[in-house]
C-alpha cells in the first residue's frame, strides 16, 4: 500500500521531531516535508500535496485559519490535521469552521498521532479526548456528519468493547496498546457522542445500531 505523505507544520523542532519519529515507529508514513512558519507552510502544502498536513495553531507568518482557509479553497485534497496546545471552545470551533479535519492536543499520549493522521487520511474526522462535546454539535451542524461517522475505527473497536463491558486493561490487551491510550479513547468516545458513562456509550451504540 502507498505511504501517507505528510507534512508538518511547526516552529519548535522537538515537536516536529517527536512527531516525525512517532509516525516512522508506527510505519506506512512518509514525511515529505517540515516547515518552520505560516508562509511556508501554505507554500510546501500547494508545491508538494501531501496527503496531510499537520498544522500548529500557533507559528510566526501568516496565521494557522488562513492557512486553511486558502489551502481549502484551492488544494481541497490535502487533509488538514491541526496540531496546537490550544483546547478552548472557541479555537476549536473557529478551526474547524475553516475547514481543519482533524484537531490534535500536543498533550496527548504520542501513540495517538499515526492513528490521527491515517483517519483523517481516510476522510474521517478526528478529536481530541479533551475537545468538549459542544464541539461536535458544531461539527455535525456544519458538516452534516453522524456521531456514529465522528467516530474513528478504533474508537468503534473500543466502543464495542465497551458494550461487552470490558475493563480498560482487558481493551489494552486486546488492541497490544496501553491503558492511558484506552482512556484517550473512552474519553473520545464519551465527548463525541455526549454521553457521560461507559454504560451510556454502550446503550447508545446497541440502539443505534453500532454493536
């Protein structure tokens, strides 16, 4: 299968080297290229295509939502990961209205990146555990997606998981990942179907028909 070709958007070099090495651990990634600013960011993602872009919220030159705004309007095949520390409603909801389609915490568990990057890939949207719930109310309002379809594969994995009552260390062993990654997902999972209990995650996917 071809590499997803990624590039990524970041002014601190830890961070794009962290990023960089998750995505070589995990395989099936091709980083084509970094850039270090908003203005070059924009330039590489029009030269170069990439499958996806992960965009940081918070670099020097032109800003991140006219970066998506512009690469929206001209190269809608490039899939926008927006990748920032910023959790705030309002960000997340500005963000996601200039078109980004996926919204990635720099605080998460690193394991999450590959899995972020390959569902927006795909077409999927992708949130972060900690992103409110009134956010994906926005989402489906714009962008006409069922809280079933927010989900991604593996946060389906879980939720089946879920309706069998499994414990997180149980899921952890199944899906070979670690206990912190399962409570990312629990909590994904929870926040985008506005649910406040594993019980209710697991009742709501038996009635609609996801289990």
């Amino acid at each position: 299968m071809a590499k997803i070709r990624v590039l990524i958007a970041d002014d601190h070099p830890i961070v794009r080297s962290g990023v960089r090495n998750e995505l070589a651990y995990a395989g099936g990634f091709e980083v084509i290229g970094e850039a270090l600013d908003g203005d070059q960011a924009l330039r590489l993602a029009q030269e170069l295509e990439p499958d996806v872009l992960m965009l940081d919220v918070n670099m020097p030159g032109m800003k991140a939502i006219q970066v998506l705004r512009t690469l929206k309007e001209t190269s809608q095949a490039i899939r926008i990961l927006v990748l920032t520390a910023y959790n705030d409603p309002g960000t997340v909801i500005g963000l996601l209205k200039a078109g980004a389609d996926g919204y990635l915490l720099k605080d998460e568990d690193p394991a999450l990146i590959p899995e972020a990057v390959r569902a927006v890939s795909r077409g999927k949207t992708w949130l972060s555990p900690a992103i409110p719930g009134e956010v994906v109310a926005i989402l489906q309002e714009n962008q006409g997606t069922s809280l079933g379809e927010a989900l991604t594969d593996r946060e389906l994995e879980v939720l089946r998981f879920l309706e069998e009552a499994r414990t997180n260390k149980e899921i952890a062993l199944a899906l070979q990942t670690s206990e912190r990654t399962v409570e990312f997902h629990v909590s994904n999972i929870l926040a985008k179907l506005g649910v406040k209990s594993r019980l209710e995650a697991a009742l709501w996917a038996k009635e609609h028909g996801f289990v």
